[in-house]
C-alpha cells in the first residue's frame, strides 16, 4: 500500500472515530466553551512552557551527554520538540515526534541519522520509566482495590524507588542500550533497500554518568507534572470539577493509550481513552466530553502558539540564522 493511501486510510479511520464518539456521547455541556475562564487558559499556556522547557533541556542534555551535541541552544531543542508535537496533532503523534526530532538534529547539527534517532529514542525512554511509577497505581485504584491516597503514595513511592534501585547499575545500563542500538543500526546496513546507516557518535561509550541519569529523570518528573497540571487547568477553564489528585492518576493513563495512536493526532482512539478513563475515575459522562473536546482544542492552540512564538524569536532558523549571527 502506497503511503499517500495509508495516510489517508488513517485520516477516515480517525475521522470516522470521533463521528462516532460525537453520536454516541452526551454533547450536551459543549456550549460551556464559550464560556471558557481566561485566567486558567492562561494557564494552560503557561503549564505548556513548562512541558516544552523540561522536555527539550532533558533531550538537549541527552544530545550532549550521549552523542556530542549541544552547539544549538536550548530555544532550538524546544522549538524542534514544539514542531513535532504540533504536528503529532494531525498526524500520528509517535511517529511524527521521532520524525521530526530526528530529522531536525540531523540538520542543524552534526549528527548522523542513527545517532539523532536514539537520543530521541533515550529521551523517549525516560518517559516510560516515569509512566510504569504511574500507571500501576492509578489501575489498582481506580479498580476498588486501592484508596486514592495510597495510590499516591504508592505513585510517589515508586517515583522515588525507580532510580535508587536502577541508579547502581545507570552506567550498565545505557552502554547495553547502546550496544544493542549500534547492532541493530549494522544489522540494518544489510538489508536490501535500507540505505547505509552509521552512527559513529555513539562508539565512544559515552554515558549519562550519575548526575546526568538523575537530572534526565527529573526534569522526566518535572514533564509529567506539567502535563498533569496543563490537564487540571483545561478542566478550571470549562468549569469542570477536577481534583487535582483525579488529574495525576488519570493522565499517565491517557498516555499510555496515545502510545497505541495510529490515526492521525489519535482521532478517535484519543477521545475514546479519555473518555473511559475519565468515566472509570467518576467524572459524569456530560462533563467528560466537554472536558476532552475542550483538551484536545486547547492544547492544540497553546502548542500552536509556542510553535510560532519561537519561530519569530529565530529558534528553529537552523545554520542559516548561525551563519547570519556570525556576520
């Protein structure tokens, strides 16, 4: 099947989706958008420049630990990062991410296909091992067999509990993860219509060290933190009660089911995971439609907004702007 075929397979697949979620559902509550609060919009702004820092100061660290980059500014790494999520909105949002990212290290820095792809790849990483602290304790309460405090508890306790346990074996760790990567990147190399891949950068074993490892993991923290309290603004701004409590346990969850989003921006498959998650957590059905559509709007437009806030500012204006500055 030819690409431009799939793609648009995907898009009537998605669409087709949310035309059922919006027959389906109880779309009575959706006028309350215009009446959106503006302080917590602004919040939502804000809470997505908390996301976009701490997400792009974890991958330049990893660009400049791991593969010898770094030449670009941080504003770079988190314009490349905005530009991937944004289009991860239309398109599907993984692959898209990678894509992109990749694609933009290999261009404004000197790296190698092979060796933008896995500081993606590591960074990604990092987001996995905080949604496992998560995910485990947000089932089991909101199953019945958990009360949300412990929950919490549970939650920050593994938090805490992951990296003093992994931390003694960090260095292991990332060189096996490398090792496997440089093989598998070789293997490739033989494939018949794969072109030559290499990824040099990465045979020195170089390593995240002891303090990296733990600066990487909590700005990891810090992002999920983000995402969590972007969420519980967009709830105050349509006037949907949200505990904040709700909000954290809900949301590793949620993106745990945009992993398995193959339609374009998770159409269809997104609105279908909030909407269970946020029913199974006790938000009523009226609410939790208001509450994803006005997600899936809002969060949109703030990574819109960052996008082209650091496009004025020069950030993503790669070795042209450089050259440009140096005269």
């Amino acid at each position: 099947m030819r690409s431009g075929t799939a793609r648009v397979l995907q898009w009537l697949v998605g669409v087709a989706l949310v035309a059922l979620f919006f027959v389906f559902a109880d779309t009575s509550e959706l006028g309350r958008l215009s009446r959106v609060s503006w302080p917590w919009l602004l919040g939502v702004l804000l809470s997505t420049v908390g996301l976009v820092l701490s997400s792009a100061g974890r991958w330049r660290m990893i660009a400049v630990r791991l593969a010898g980059g770094g030449a670009r500014s941080l504003a770079a790494y988190a314009y490349y990062f905005v530009v991937g999520r944004a289009l991860g909105c239309v398109l599907p949002a993984e692959i898209t991410d990678v894509g992109v990212r990749t694609i933009a290290l290999t261009r404004s820095e000197k790296f190698s296909v092979a060796g933008a792809a896995y500081t993606v790849l590591v960074d990604r990483l990092f987001d996995l091992v905080v949604l496992v602290c998560l995910v485990v304790p947000a089932l089991v309460h909101l199953s019945g067999h958990l009360s949300q405090g412990a929950a919490l508890a549970l939650a920050a306790g593994g938090i805490v509990g992951v990296p003093l346990l992994v931390g003694a074996r960090h260095g292991a760790v990332t060189d096996g993860l490398t090792h496997l990567f440089v093989r598998g990147v070789r293997f490739l190399r033989f494939l018949p219509g794969v072109p030559g891949l290499a990824a040099p950068e990465l045979r020195a074993g170089a390593a995240l060290g002891t303090r990296g490892s733990g600066a990487v993991y909590g700005l990891s923290v810090v992002k999920v933190l983000m995402v969590v309290a972007r969420f519980y603004c967009v709830a105050r701004a349509v006037d949907v009660a949200m505990p904040v409590a709700t909000a954290f346990l809900c949301v590793p969850l949620a993106q745990v089911a945009a992993l398995v989003a193959v339609t374009p921006g998770g159409l269809g498959i997104l609105e279908a995971g909030w909407y269970g998650i946020l029913v199974w957590a006790g938000l009523g059905a009226e609410e939790t439609v208001l509450l994803v559509v006005a997600w899936r709007l809002y969060t949109f437009a703030s990574l819109v907004c960052l996008a082209l806030g650091l496009r004025i500012a020069g950030a993503g204006g790669g070795r042209r702007g450089e050259r440009v500055q140096r005269k």
